[in-house]
C-alpha cells in the first residue's frame, strides 16, 4: 500500500539529502519524486532557493525509522503516526467571502455574468461572488446606485473566483436548461430541403402556374416568330396586287 507524500515533499527532500546518507532512491520514494530529481537538489540544480525541512521535527518521521533507514539502503521510510489528527476543513455552506479590497468590484462582475452567461441562476451568481439576490437584481433592473459607471469584467480576471468554479456553474446551468433551438430555427436545414422543389397544395392550385408559362415561352424559337410574321403579311401583299 504506497504511503501519501509528506508535507512540503521538495522541502523535505532537500533536508534529507543534506543532512543524511540515504539514497537518492529511498529519499525520491519517501517525498513521492524523481530519483534524478533528487539527484538534481544533490548538485544544486533543482529546487535551489528552497529552505530545508526537517522531517522529525514535524513529526513525520521518527529519528529510530531514519537511522533504520541509514543502516540499510533496502529499508523503505514509513511515515510516522499522527498523535494528533486533523479535522479535515469542509467549505461552509453560504456565500463566498470576498476580500475588502475586492468588493468593489463585483458590480462589473455581476454585470459580465448577467451579459454573458444570462442562463445562471441568481443563487449560482451568489456563489460565484459572494453578492447578495437585491444587488443582483439592481443590476439587471438599471437601478443600482452606479449603474451608469459599471463595466463588465471577467471576475475571474478580478480574482473573485476561480475559473474551474465558472465553468462548473457554467455547465450545471447549460443542464438546466430546455432545448429550444430547434424551437427558434437556429439550426441550418440540409441541401436536399432547402433545395427541393416545393410541393403543390390542394389549397394552392396556382402556386406553380408561372413556372410551366414560362418553360412554354422559353421553347419559342426564332424560325416560328419568322414563319408567323409570314403569314400575317401575304394576305396584306395580295391585296396590293389586287
């Protein structure tokens, strides 16, 4: 069963290979790295600037597990027990807290959610930036106090949330969504519709009657105009002769 990595592995690695005689495998596999990682924090070539980190001080390794582990370069290190265990931090439910310096900005947020992505609820917008549904509303609505200065802004480029957290919200809305675009006529039709002739109703007997009128026009040639004219003005040049 592999052991989780301890606490600011690169650290702890840096301790070790300056203050013990472990391998550069049994270290890479305690701190979960590379062996040439770890041979790289040995010549000074990764990891340069970071401050060691004891491990027994912080209670991850034991001092008997060290010299173990010294004396036999086959030993695996084993992270020591816990005494004391750690809750684990769950996020509270509610609206998310929005430093003082940042608060000022979340009017331009609100407005670039509203414009950009109309399809979130007021209670996802709430959780995004932590705003209040009267703000929300003032926005939409044109009534908030400084309605004519606000500008849209990305509030991820604000830093009022997080762009992983935008686009969760973003795609639970898209769920919730009905499809209504085969409603509005968004989508394109194929070639063979569009191009199709179209059909003669029983209610539309003359929807088509130009179209053989002018197949009959089109079939007139010269010579038949020729002939015609022809026979109109033999009967006029008889009458002359007369």
């Amino acid at each position: 069963m592999s052991q989780s990595p301890p606490l600011m592995p690169k650290a702890t690695a840096v301790w070790l290979v300056e203050n013990t005689s472990l391998t550069f495998e049994q270290i890479a596999e305690f701190c979960k790295l590379h062996p040439l990682e770890v041979k790289g924090i040995a010549d000074g070539e990764v990891a340069a600037g970071i401050k060691g980190l004891d491990p027994i001080t912080s209670g991850q390794l034991t001092r008997e597990e060290l010299e173990r582990a010294a004396k036999d370069s086959s030993h695996h290190l084993r992270l020591a027990e816990r005494k004391v265990k750690v809750p684990e931090i769950k996020r509270a439910k509610g609206p998310r807290y929005t430093p003082v310096s940042k608060r000022q900005d979340r009017p331009n947020a609100i407005l670039w959610l509203l414009r950009n992505h109309p399809e979130l609820k007021d209670a996802q917008v709430i959780r995004l930036i932590g705003t209040t549904k009267s703000t929300i509303a003032q926005i939409r609505d044109r009534t908030h106090w400084n309605a004519q200065t606000l500008t849209p802004i990305d509030p991820v480029s604000l830093g009022l949330c997080s762009q992983i957290d935008l686009d969760l919200e973003v795609g639970r809305a898209a769920k919730d969504r009905p499809a209504v675009m085969a409603e509005v006529g968004s989508t394109l039709l194929p070639a063979e519709e569009t191009t199709a002739p179209e059909p003669v109703h029983a209610n539309q007997p003359f929807a088509d009657m130009s179209k053989p009128k002018r197949e009959e026009e089109a079939a007139i040639d010269v010579d038949s105009v020729f002939a015609k004219l022809k026979q109109l003005k033999r009967p006029a040049d008889e009458d002359d002769e007369d």
